[in-house]
C-alpha cells in the first residue's frame, strides 16, 4: 500500500465530515438491529399527520426514524409529499392502497405512487369482490367489512396478479398487508395462505403484520420461512397479554395493541430469522395508542435503537 499524502487524507478527512453533517451518522445510530433504517407507518400519528404533514414528517424524523410508509396521500399532492419526506430526512419506500384502486384506475394509482418516489405499493386490506353486498362495521371510525369468503380471495389473486405485472412495469412492487382475518379457513387452508398460492410470487409480496398473525394465534416465523424471498416488509406492533386468538377483525383490534417491547411477542426471534426471509424495511404501527400516539412511537424506537443486532 502507498504512503497516504497529506492532501489525500485532508479530502478524506473532508469527505467523512461531509458525510456526518449531510445526516450519514445519525442513519447509523438509527440502523437497529437488522443493519436498516428504523421505519415508521404513518397511521400511528395519523391525525397529526393530516393536520400537518410537514410538521409530523419533522417530529418523525427528531425521535430518531429514518424511514417511513405512507397509510394516505391525505391533501397533499404525492410530488409535494416526496419533498416534505426528502427535506425532513426520510425516505418513504413504501405506501398502503386500496384493493379497489387496484381494481379500477390503476393507471392513477400507479402515478401517484411514482410521483411520491415509491418503490412498494402495499394493499392494505382484502375487499370483497364486485356484485356482492356486505355489511359494513365501524373501527377506530372507519368502515369495515368484517369477514370475507373464499370467492373475494379468488377474486384478489386474479386482480393482485394483474396488478402486480402494471407495477412492475412501472417499476414498483406490488405487497398485501395481513391481518387476522386472513387466517380464516378455507377446507382447512387459511385464506392468506391460499391468496399468496395463487399468485405470482414475484408480482405479489407480504407486508407481514406480525401482530396480526400473532393475533390470529400463528406464529410469525413460521410465516417468514413459509415464505421466505417473499417477505420485503415487516410491519412491527406488540400485542398485550391475555388475549385469546381470534380471526374476528372486530374483536382483534381495540386496545390489544402495545408499544414495541411492552407486550408478549418475541422480537428477537422475528428479527433473526428476518434476513432469511428477504426483510428490506420494517416500520412500526400502532393502530391504537394508550396515549399520544408521537410518544407511543418513540418508546418503540428507543427499544428497537437499543435492541442487540
């Protein structure tokens, strides 16, 4: 090896400080335990978010997050909201969809989420499939329809495959979010299960909820390795003690939810098996807080920054 200049070590010792001040420090101190940003899901703060996206993208970003997912656009057009996440800096791979607008305007869709520098669009929730009447329930005040047959399931893989290959196209791919309810039965097969079979593997990905498949009494692991490649996406949220399986949407919610590290399911073991599993980005949700929801998501970062890698 050379003998290292002067000159040669002063731009080194330049670049490294330019390297700490334009943030690239700070995104080391935010990379437990998997080596990756820490990530937020934006519906955890979603009133303040609407209220004043610029603001909570900041308040984000002060606690220590590197990375977020968008649950809405809200008002703010999708190249505007690229800007707010770029100069609070944050990144946002990834964004949640409708399986309507998967099944309608897909062009518009498709736009948004590339005028917002996306690279994963997620449908966050099945819906059932054309020409059918469900009743609809309210949770956190927004409509549901509470359960789903076989027939919506094959419905979604058709849509989901279709979908997926105009992403891809587009150069985004396409991921469906579980809850619980996608682990009712089927002839013994869970709807998840039979919707992820029937589909093109690599059109059609998870953003694996770990408290949902928790909740419907599955082992998350056992899912990660079942579909190992599959899973770019952990969806983080802990689940309080006590609580009897169920595959009721209505009754796996409400206030089953905890800050990360304060209930029962084992992160650790999630973790070590998440690179295996294919993980790219993992964000913390909690649909429902206790208390400020800005403060429940720091109390989540701060044991997922001091968690072992």
């Amino acid at each position: 090896m050379g003998i290292l200049h002067r000159r040669d070590f002063l731009r080194g010792g330049a670049a490294a400080l330019a390297w700490a001040a334009s943030g690239g420090a700070s995104r080391l101190l935010r990379a437990n335990p998997l080596g990756l940003p820490i990530g937020l899901e934006l519906y955890t703060v979603r009133q303040q978010f609407l209220k004043d996206p610029k603001g909570t993208l900041a308040a984000v970003a002060a606690i220590g997050y590197g990375e977020v997912e968008l649950f809405s656009f809200g008002r703010t057009a999708p190249a505007d909201l690229k800007a707010m996440v770029s100069a609070a800096g944050l990144k946002a791979p990834s964004g949640h969809t409708s399986a309507q607008a998967l099944s309608g305007n897909l062009d518009a869709t498709v736009a948004q989420f590339r005028d917002a520098g996306l690279d994963y669009m997620i449908c966050a929730f099945p819906a059932v499939r054309p020409g059918v009447a469900q009743p609809l329930v309210r949770i956190a005040g927004r409509p549901f329809v509470p359960t789903f047959e076989l027939e919506d399931y094959k419905w979604m893989a058709g849509v989901f495959n279709k979908a997926g290959a105009k992403c891809q196209e587009a150069g985004l791919q396409l991921g469906y979010h579980c809850h619980n309810l996608d682990f009712k039965e089927f002839d013994g097969q869970p709807a998840l299960d039979y919707l992820l079979q029937n589909t093109d593997a690599k059109l059609v990905q998870l953003e694996h909820d770990c408290f949902w498949v928790a909740r419907a009494g599955k082992d998350p692991v056992d899912y990660m390795k079942r579909y190992a490649g599959r899973v770019p996406i952990l969806h983080i949220k802990d689940m309080k003690p006590g609580l009897t399986p169920t595959t009721d949407i209505t009754q796996g919610g409400g206030d089953a939810f905890t800050e990360v590290g304060k209930g029962v399911i084992d992160w650790k073991r999630i973790f070590a098996a998440a690179p295996d599993a294919g993980v790219k980005h993992y964000f913390v949700e909690q649909d429902k807080c206790d208390g400020q929801p800005m403060d429940c998501a720091r109390a989540s970062y701060e044991y997922l920054k001091n968690m072992p890698g």
